[in-house]
C-alpha cells in the first residue's frame, strides 16, 4: 500500500513538472518572439535615424556635435564587480549640478 501511494504521489509530481515544463516553454517562446519584435523595431528606427541624417545636414551637424561635459561625464562609468562596487561609486561621484543653483548648496 505504502508503496502504490508513493508511486501514486511520484507520478502526479512527475505530471506537475511536465505541466510547468509546458508552460515554461510556452513562455520561452513568447519571450523570445517579443525580442525578435524589439530586435526589428530597434533595426527599424537606426534605419530611420540614418536616412533623417542622410537627408538632413542640420540634423546631420548636431548628431555629430560632443555632448557637454556634465552629460558625458554621466556616461563614464568604471567597471564594477558588484553592487557594493557600483553603490560607493555613487557615493563617492559628484553630482550634476542644477544650473538654477550655484555650486556648493
């Protein structure tokens, strides 16, 4: 009797895990469906950007032109080997200073 149950109990287990199983996979595919949607709507819009800066010098000039100090700066970040890492980066780094208040308040 004892084991009928764990067979009986293995068996439903095994058909729970084939059920998640089937619903992972099904997921998976969606998942990597709506990457391939991003993947094109990202293609779609460089192909966009280029043929507005094909077409346009003045838009073409600005594209070209650096960013600011304070926004470049924003992009510098160093390598971090974890969260401990990147959270004293942000303590120790200067902020970007509001241009309505002078500097030092």
């Amino acid at each position: 009797g004892r084991i009928a149950a764990a067979l009986t109990d293995t068996r439903a287990a095994i058909d729970t895990l084939q059920a998640a199983v089937g619903v992972l996979a099904q997921e998976e595919e969606k998942l990597r469906g709506d990457l391939n949607a991003a993947h094109r709507l990202a293609l779609t819009r460089e192909q966009k950007i280029q043929r507005l800066l094909n077409e346009n010098q003045q838009l073409r000039d600005w594209f070209n032109t650096a960013l600011p100090a304070d926004v470049a700066r924003l992009h510098q970040r160093p390598g971090f080997t974890g969260a401990a890492d990147y959270l004293r980066w942000l303590s120790e780094s200067e902020s970007v200073p509001n241009p309505g208040q002078p500097p030092g308040d």
